[in-house]
C-alpha cells in the first residue's frame, strides 16, 4: 500500500532520506500531490530549476520537494490540514499573518477589537467554512516547521474564494507560495469549482506576483464583493 511520507535530509549533501509516516488521512491524497507537483502515478521523477528539485518514488510512497537555500537541501511538504496539530499550526500561521499586516499597513495603531473577534471566532471554529469539500485548507512545512498556509471557502456566488495566504519571511523565496496556491486550486478543481476569487491589499505586490503566476487576474470585484474596499485588488481565475 503507498503511504505519504515527509522527513529530513541527513548526511552529506542530505543525501540520506529519514521518513516520517503523516496522518494516514493524507493517503487520499497522494493524486493532489502529484498533480500539484506535475508527478506522474507511478515510477520516479525528478524535476525544478537550478534552487528546488522535486521527485516522488511512489514505491515507497515518498514525496518532497527540496529547496537549496545557503547550499543546505530543505525539504518542503504541503499538507492537506485535517488534524488536531495541522489546525494550531494553521491558527499559529494566521495571527502571524495578522501581526505582519498590522505592522506593515498600520504601524501606529493596534488591531481593532472587532477584527480580533472576528479572527478568535474563526480560528476557534476550525474547519469551520473551510471544510472540505467546499473549503480547504493547506499547511506548508520546511522539514518539521509550519511555513506557510491557505486557505479557501465558498462565496454566496458559487465561488471558491482564496485568503489567508502567508509564508513566513525566513522560508520565502522557495517557491512556497506558488505550491500553496497551486495545491488549492487542484483542490478547487476536484471538488468542482469553474473559478476561484480573491481579494487583496494593493500594497501586497509580492502575493499578487505568486497569484498572478497560478493564473490569476485583475476584475472589476465592486459588483462581485459587496464591501470590497479602496486600498483592495479583486482577482478571478478560470478553472480548467
């Protein structure tokens, strides 16, 4: 039977691999993972550019994808959240994300009391909209340690919407975020989503490139979000 595995590189050059079994949940999800890393479903194959390289061996159920970075490999896994752990990562993530904002976008002030209820009641209720099969949500790990999340939910118009996309600074740079978009919108697809949706800060450049690499466009969102702000961007994407 094939068993998704994650671990660490060890030894010289990290050419020795030390499994470690995930929850046995993500077994369902080994096609996302080849999709989402263009791997085919059986044999071995390995694939990138000159900072990552990517290869499965489905024999022994394996799947990473390595990022060099300072000449050391680093072993990068995006996880399907489902368990109890992959929630507090999830939680952990977010307010990270939430701390980055504030600072970056209102450094004199402190995060308004309702916008902390509205996140605490969220975070609380995991899955909550974004349980599967409408929602999703994704954790990205370098070896053992959460790097990145996102998120997706259905909109009242029958869309998947995408938020809460984060890596944290010291893991940026690798290709997380594209993995983390890419792997949402496979998911998106299977569970039968035509579009997915966003709604962004003008400022966030950076994730606007990563979105706009997965496909995504600028739309004209004040017909389609009913409380889009000035200081935001709407982007839509097609789905195969």
């Amino acid at each position: 039977s094939e068993r998704l595995v994650s671990g660490r590189r060890t030894g010289p050059g990290g050419g020795r691999f030390e499994p470690r079994v995930l929850d046995a949940a993500l077994r369902s999800d080994i096609s996302v993972m080849r999709k989402a890393y263009r791997i085919p479903g059986s044999g071995a194959k390995a694939c990138g550019t000159a900072h990552s390289h990517v290869c499965v061996v489905v024999g022994q159920g394996i799947v990473e994808q390595r990022s060099r970075r300072d000449g050391a490999a680093l072993l990068i896994t995006i996880t399907p959240a489902r368990t109890q752990s992959h929630m507090q990562d999830f939680r952990e993530l977010v307010r990270d994300l939430v701390s980055w904002a504030m600072a970056e976008f209102h450094p004199d002030q402190a995060v308004p009391p309702n916008v902390l209820a509205n996140l605490d009641r969220e975070l609380a209720d995991l899955p909550g909209k974004y349980a599967t099969p409408e929602g999703a949500l994704f954790v990205a790990y370098a070896a053992d340690e959460p790097a990145g999340c996102i998120a997706g939910f259905r909109t009242v118009h029958g869309d998947l919407e995408v938020t809460r996309l984060w890596v944290r600074p010291d893991f940026r740079g690798l290709g997380v975020g594209d993995k983390l978009v890419e792997s949402l919108l496979i998911r998106a697809s299977k569970s039968g989503y035509t579009r997915a949706v966003l709604r962004s800060r003008k400022e966030m450049t950076s994730a606007h490139k990563i979105y706009r690499r997965a496909g995504f466009a600028e739309f004209d969102g004040d017909a389609y979000f009913s409380n889009l702000e000035d200081v935001e961007v709407a982007m839509r994407h097609d789905l195969d």
